[in-house]
C-alpha cells in the first residue's frame, strides 16, 4: 500500500480516458522555476480546463484546524524550509467543507492553469474546483 | 471563472493600502490576513521595500509578538536582499532569537547577504539542535568563504540528520565545494523514503536533483522524466553517473533497508528542539528518519502501550493552528492519525508519550527517552484549574 502511494506521490503523469482525471503531480506542476509573466511550459498549460487527480497534502490558508471548503493543496506538511512558490501550490475551492487530514490525501476535479493577475501582482497559477477529496 | 476571483477586490483594497506607503496597515496585512495570495503579495511588497518598512514590522513585534510575524514575511525579507542597516539588524535580532519560529529563515538571510559580523553566529548555529538552524549556519560560513569556516561547514557532512548532510553538500556543490556530492547521491537514494506516510525522501531527491542540474549544467534527461517512475531511475543513474566520474571513484553502496515493522509513530517538528521521529513495533522502539536507532521494549509492555494509546487518542484529523513546529501520532492498526499544534495536546495524549518514554529509559536509553520528554511541554496543553 505504501508503495502505490509513493508511486502516486511521484507524479506518475497518466493521460486516462476522456472521462477519467489525469493524475498529475507536483513534480510536474513545480517542476520549473516560475517567474512572474513567464510563458507556462507546455506541460502544465495543457491541463488547463482538464479533470485531474493531485496528491498532496491539504493544508488551510491561516494554518488552522476545523472544516473548510476552501484550502491549499502542497507536497509538504511542514513548510518550515520555506513558502511554497506560486507553482507549489494548488488553490482548491469545494461546495463541500472538508476537515484537514494529517495524512496525503488524493484530490479530484478541474484544474485552472494560468497567472491570476490583479494590479499588476500575480496572485496564483493553479486553481482546482474540487469534486472530491479522498484517501 | 476560477475560485481566484473571489480574492481579488480584498487584493485590490489591500495593494492600495501599500501604495501610499501605509507600512503598518501593510504589516498587518501581511501577517494576518486570511488569504495565502495576498499575504504573499504584501510580504514581497514589504520585502522590496527595504528599511523603509523596517519601524512598521518594530512596531508589529512590540505591540502584538514577535511570533505573530508570518513566515512568509521573514522568509521574502530574507530572500529579497533589499535594505540596508535596519534590515540587516532587524534580520540579527530574528535570527538570535531562540524562541522565534522563524530564526533560520532569518539566519539565512542573513547568509544571502553574505553578513561578515554575522560569522560568529553562523559558526555558532552549526551545533544547534535544529536541523534548519544548522543547515543555514553552514550556508553562511560558506557564503564568507575562509578555511576555518569552510572547514566546520564540511563537518556536517557527518551530521546525524541526512537532512543536513544533503543540504549543506547542496550549498557547498552550488559554491563550486564538491566535497559533498556523495551526499547528494544520497539524496537520490532516498527518493522512496517515507516516515508515517509523509514522502520526505521525494523532497530530499528533488533537491538533489535541482541542485544536480544546476552545477553539472545538463538535464540528465530528468525534464522528460519527471512523470515517469522507470525513467526517473534511469536520469538518477546519470546522475550518479556524473557524481562519480566528479569524484574519480564510484560511490559506496548505500543500506536502503525499508522502515522497521511498525505499528505507529509520533513525528515531533520543532524549530526549537530539533526534529524528532520515532516509530514502534511489536517489541521495539526505534528513533531516526532512516537507519533507525533501535531500543528494545518487553513485547508485553509494548502490547500495553498499544491497548493504552487506543485510548488515550481519540480525535483525529489537525488540532489548533498549526505554523510550523507540530506533533504529529498515528496509530496504523486503528488507523488514526492526529495532527497537534503546540499546547494543543490533550492530557491523555501526553501521559500516553510520557509512558513511551519511561519504556525508551527502561530499555537502557535515557538520553533518547529525554528527547521525548524536553519536547512534550511546547505541545501539551495547559492544565486546567
């Protein structure tokens, strides 16, 4: 069991079916050094409007506990080495709350990709509209 | 429309705020308000601002505490490498601060500016507990240059935390030092680690790979790779490839032995103390991320401590807010798993840690079972009258 969760974890980009998610990760869509107004590599652009699944860790935006519907998804639970970086997280938005799990956890729904832009400053690139989160 | 745009007229009131040099309002901001986006977006803002900003974060630290500062705020002043002697003071005073959460941020920024006054401290920070504080110790001295500090630099190639030995062979390899690259090869070896179902290994072997790429100036076909688990091994052997021909030698076996059978665990992050991570089993408890140290415990006792534990953890999910420093206990054969922020640990929980301990100090291990209990009081939480 362990391993199929690392094997997950590793990113394992699987282009399924047109009803199913891509499984995508996070050593994909951090897999560049971002700067602000770059073009997007190919890679993550293609994602854009697509159903995927993530892993990750769910981590609520003030840091603290008790049900949310909306959360960051990142491939770090502790984050002491510093912020993730714009690429290194996944802004994620449910109808449903959703208390934070300690454990990885698997996220699916549809991926936006590309820099939300408000005066002038980048405030993200990933976007999920979640459809659900699970073990 | 993507869930973004609901921040955005927040952003907009917020960046106004900024632009007439309201560095307080702007301080605030950054360090409390609700959305990641925007926190970020003000902190970069205070960062480029240099000492200018500097009395507003003063004020921010006396009136409310200085552990109320986010890290993205000590993080971005660290990184941004504006300012001048205000900001340079104000990084000192983080990053001397034993009990500032976010003192190696601070150190560090203190090590991008390449601090001379400061090598006293970073000498210093490489015998501290923690693994960060060390790490950003080491990356000082090498910034400063000099044998003697490059010397201690390299002494935690030897550290007992793999943690440390990958990130200062990191900043030694980007300094043009190769005395470390086994160490990053290490780090490749390790890409499959996990403690408690956290893949710390995957972060350890992206580093390594990052820094990889960028001293050897090639790709080791890793781009193409990234998706692909076979093909993965296949640019980590390029790699491995590289290092050796770098060293002239090939690199010595690595023990890549799985975790030991457990049945739980607890993982103790402190930035104060040094991290922790022990796991038990049917008959032992064994302490460490890999290699582990392993205390033997009667199998009756530790029958015990299990039947105990099933009790004495009843919630689950996260407790209270967590910034950094947490206590994470799980327990595989019920599968409940409990996230703790410090002094959020229920009594039980904690009685329950401290029997753990006296099982460690009974199987001839005091000192490790003292590491449990001197980390116990940042998270228990306080007694009520």
């Amino acid at each position: 069991m362990k391993l199929g969760l690392l094997t997950a974890l590793l990113g394992t980009l699987v282009l399924g079916g047109s009803d199913d998610p891509t499984e995508v990760g996070f050593d994909v869509l951090a897999g560049f050094d971002y700067e602000e107004g770059m073009e997007l590599p190919d890679e993550v652009t293609k994602l854009d409007e697509t159903k995927v699944t993530v892993r990750g860790f769910m981590k609520r935006e003030d840091g603290g506990d008790g049900a949310t519907s909306t959360f960051m998804l990142i491939s770090d639970a502790c984050g002491c080495e510093g912020t993730p970086m714009l690429n290194e997280f996944i802004y994620c938005e449910s109808e449903e709350e959703h208390e934070i799990d300690p454990s990885v956890v698997t996220v699916t729904g549809t991926l936006y990709v590309g820099e939300e832009i408000e005066d002038e400053v980048v405030i993200g690139i990933y976007a999920l509209e979640v459809e659900s989160v699970g073990s | 429309m993507s869930p973004f745009r609901v921040a955005l007229t927040i952003f907009a009131a917020t960046t106004a705020a900024v632009a007439q040099d309201d560095w307080a309002s702007a301080v605030e901001k950054a360090n409390t308000h609700r959305r990641f986006a925007v926190r970020r977006a003000v902190s970069n803002k205070i960062a480029k601002a240099g000492d200018a900003a500097v009395p507003a974060l003063r004020d921010f630290e006396r009136s409310r505490s200085r552990n109320e500062i986010d890290l993205m705020l000590v993080d971005s002043i660290a990184r941004a490498k504006a300012g001048g002697d205000a900001t340079l003071e104000l990084l000192e005073s983080w990053a001397r601060d034993r009990d500032f959460y976010w003192r190696s941020q601070a150190l560090g920024g203190l090590a991008e500016r390449k601090v001379e006054s400061a090598r006293d401290l970073f000498a210093a920070a490489t015998t501290d507990p923690s693994h960060l504080y060390r790490v950003q110790g080491a990356r000082g001295l090498i910034a400063l240059g000099g044998d003697e500090g490059i010397a201690r630099a390299r002494r935690l190639l030897n550290d007992s935390d793999s943690r440390t030995r990958l990130r200062v062979a990191r900043h030694l390899a980007l300094s043009g030092d190769f005395s470390g690259l086994a160490e990053l090869a290490r780090g490749l070896d390790r890409d499959e680690a996990e403690f408690l179902g956290d893949p710390w290994g995957q972060r350890d072997a992206k580093l390594a790979v990052e820094t990889l790429i960028e001293v050897a100036e090639q790709d080791f076909g890793w781009r193409e790779a990234r998706g692909d688990r076979d093909a993965r091994k296949v640019a980590f052997q390029k790699m491995r490839g590289w290092i050796e021909s770098k060293l002239g030698a090939p690199l010595a076996d690595v023990d890549t032995a799985p975790a030991p059978p457990h049945a739980g665990g607890v993982e103790i992050r402190s930035c104060r103390h040094g991290d922790l991570f022990v796991r038990w089993g049917e008959s032992a408890i064994h302490f460490g991320l890999e290699a582990p140290r392993s205390v033997p415990v009667d199998a009756a006792t530790m029958r015990e401590l299990r039947t105990q534990l099933k009790t004495a953890l009843t919630v689950g999910g996260q407790r209270g807010k967590v910034v950094c420093d947490y206590l994470r206990l799980k327990d595989e054969t019920v599968e409940k798993h409990v996230k703790f922020a410090p002094l959020r640990l229920p009594s039980p929980a904690a009685e329950w840690l401290k029997a753990l301990a006296r099982a460690v100090e009974k199987g001839g291990e005091p000192e490790l079972s003292n590491a449990i209990l001197d980390r116990l009081p940042q998270f228990a939480e306080a007694t009520k009258k």
